[in-house]
C-alpha cells in the first residue's frame, strides 16, 4: 500500500530554551521537516527578512518581545505567514478569552507530535 508523502516544510523555531528548541527541531526534523531554531524574536524577524519559511513557532513568554508581540509583527511585515505559539499556560489564554493577533494556532506545552501535526493544519488553513 503506498502512501503519499508529507510535503517538506521548512519551520522557524523561536524559543530562549535551547532544551526545548532542540526537542521542536528534532520532532520537525522526524516529520521530514527542515527546521531552524532562533533564541529570540529579534533574531527572527532578521531570519525572515532575508528567508522564507512555511511556518514560525514560536514561545510564548521570552524577554524583551514575547511571542504574541512577534506574532503581530510577523504579520504586519509578512500577512500571510503561519504563525503558531507554544505556551504552558494556552488553556489560560484560550479559557481567558484574550485575543491573540497574528496567531494562527496556539499548542499548550508539554505537546504531542499529533498536536503540532494538527497546529500546522490549523494555521494553514487560514492563511
């Protein structure tokens, strides 16, 4: 029985956790994706000036700009890029009703494979 393969991604990893940055590129890298991992937000953005990038996913709470603040910037400059953020505190901000511009999905951490899986559907689909 053959199965079609998943189409290659490439994914921008945003996390001042190295730990956790090395965990989400090896789950990308498992997946068949092709992932970069960046320490904060303003290294992002730099990375996306000069890159393009299927998806960005990005923490939660990191110094100076936190990743809903990326978010927001992400799509001022790049609207249709697919942004999706890690927090360990998601079901408090999905519960707490605060809007979360420029995020296209949002995965509560500690995460499973099939939720990323599924974060990634999600953001694509509305983009």
């Amino acid at each position: 029985m053959e199965t079609t393969p998943k189409p290659k991604r490439r994914v921008l990893v945003v996390d001042d956790e190295p730990a956790v940055a090395n965990v989400m590129e090896m789950m990308l890298r498992f997946e068949g994706h092709e992932a970069q991992t960046v320490p904060d937000a303003h290294a992002a953005l730099e990375l996306l000036e000069h890159n393009s990038f299927d998806f960005v996913i990005t923490d939660y709470l990191m110094p100076v700009m936190k990743g809903d603040e990326l978010a927001v910037t992400i799509k001022q400059r790049w609207p249709k890029q697919p942004v999706i953020m890690l927090s360990a505190h998601a079901e408090m901000l999905k519960s707490s009703g605060k809007k979360l511009p420029g995020v296209d999905a949002l995965i509560n951490k500690p995460f499973l494979l099939a939720d990323l899986r599924n974060a990634m559907v999600e953001s694509m689909a509305k983009g």
